[in-house]
C-alpha cells in the first residue's frame, strides 16, 4: 500500500454537486444505512459521503468523519452546519498510524472505507483498527478506485480485512471502481 495523503485541493473536486451524476452516495450506500445507525465514515475528506449519511441516520443517528486533514474535517463542518447536520457529525482528526477510535469499541453499524486504504501505510493495522470498533453484526465496506488500485492490490485488501476477523459478503468492481462488503460476525 501507498503512503501518500490527498491533497486538501483534490478535496474540492471529490465534493463536487457534479459527482452525484456518476457516483451517487445515497444510491450507493442506503442499502446498508438505516434510521438511528452509528455510522463511520473514514477518509471523510470534504463530506461527500458523510454529509448524506448524516441525512440517511436521521436526528438520532451519529455520523463519525475521520480524516488525517483538519481542513478537509473544518470544511465538512462548515457543509454540515449549512444542511442543519452539524449536530449528527462528529469530526475526528487520526494519525498515520492511529484512527483515534479508542474510546469506539464496538459501537459502529456501519463503517465506510472510500478510496482510503491504497493510502494507509499498514493496510493490516487500519483494518485492524476498524474490526475493533464495528459492532457484532455491523458492516464495512470498502471502495476503491480501480485506476489507483489493481485487482491484485485489492484482492490483498480483501485478504487483510478477512485475516482480521471480517466475513465476506459481497466482493465486486469494475475497471472504475473496485468494492468489498464484509461483516463482523460473532463466534458466540
């Protein structure tokens, strides 16, 4: 995996009104959010995904945005507070090598990993991070674009994620867009 960090320009481009025409995130994600869900999207950037995710949970759901950029999360909160969603967004500044979720331990439905892990330096230890702070049952999903990820890199992600504990659901692409569903699966 890449070490290398979007720059904060590019996250105008990722948030623009004319994206929705080819990647549009409700029809993309409602299949997997629902009323009152904690849900958390990491790699947030701008909000493009985060900001709709906030209107699918509803007034007593949680949105937590993660992003290593503290402006990329200002510029998030600013949109939030624009749409009257400031108050279901959380926004939280990691590390490289720390997603800040200590104090998240099993509380996620749903986890949104979009275009994030070809930039993470130990793959292995994101995923980690994030079966730790999905909930018995809850979801991850990861998206990545297929022309920064080939299928090989992908297929490692995918393997990662499961020597993790995730269970695959559903893995899927195509030359533009690579995606995996996994589930954290209870052994009781």
């Amino acid at each position: 995996m890449a070490d290398h960090v979007c720059p904060v320009w590019v996250g105008y481009l990722l948030a623009s009104p004319l994206r929705k025409l080819f990647d549009n995130p409700v029809k993309r994600l409602s299949p997997y959010i629902s009323k009152g869900m904690t849900v958390i999207d990491v790699g947030c950037a701008m909000g493009f995904f985060s900001l709709p995710l906030a209107e699918m949970v509803g007034p007593d759901g949680k949105v937590i945005c993660i992003d290593l950029q503290e402006k990329m999360l200002q510029r998030l909160c600013r949109n939030a507070k624009k749409k009257n969603l400031l108050s279901r967004i959380e926004a939280r500044v990691c590390r490289r090598d720390n997603l800040n979720t200590a104090d998240l331990g099993n509380t996620a439905d749903f986890v949104l990993a979009a275009a994030v892990v070809h930039e993470v330096p130990d793959a292995a230890s994101f995923l980690t991070e994030l079966y730790g702070v999905v909930k018995d049952g809850g979801k991850l999903l990861v998206v990545e674009p297929g022309g920064h990820v080939s299928e090989q890199d992908f297929s490692a992600t995918v393997d990662a994620a499961v020597k993790c504990g995730f269970t695959i659901l559903e893995n899927s692409g195509t030359r533009r867009r690579r995606q995996a569903l996994f589930q954290k699966i209870s052994e009781k």
